[in-house]
C-alpha cells in the first residue's frame, strides 16, 4: 500500500488531493458495505477516510487508485482455481 497512507494530510497537501465519497466509490465498482470498508481500513488493507465534518467522510482518489492497482497486480501473482 501507499507509505504515505498513514501520513496525517497537512494544509500544504489538502489543495492538491481530489477527494471521493462513498457515493464515488460505488459508481467505481466498490459496493463494500461500510462494516467491511471499516475493518480493511484497520487492517490496512482500505486507505483510511478522511472526516470531513459530521459524519461526512470522504478517501483521497490517489490512494483509491493505488489501492486498485494493488489489487490488479495481486490478480496478476494469485491463481485462484483451475476450471
């Protein structure tokens, strides 16, 4: 995963990030439910959200990205099963 991803976002990163919502992540092919997205995000295996305010929360697209590419290249080494 990303090294930057536990990095905490400083004033000087946030104008540079483009943020997604959940809504975003759906329309990507990301239908996890929020309970899965919360336990891989404390596994380390999500990027971790952002709270935007409330209860709006919102992930930086570049880590979304990194994380999809991610799991393209583990595609790529893991053979799941033979048909």
């Amino acid at each position: 995963m990303n090294q930057d991803a536990n990095r905490p976002i400083t004033q000087h990163d946030a104008p540079n990030k483009r943020l997604v919502t959940r809504a975003d992540l759906k329309r990507m092919g990301i239908t996890l439910s929020n309970t899965t997205l919360l336990r891989l995000e404390a596994r380390g295996r999500f990027p971790r959200r952002l709270r935007i305010g409330g209860t709006t929360v919102a992930w930086l697209m570049s880590e979304i990205e990194d994380w999809l590419a991610e799991r393209a290249e583990e595609r790529a080494r893991t053979h799941y099963a033979d048909y």
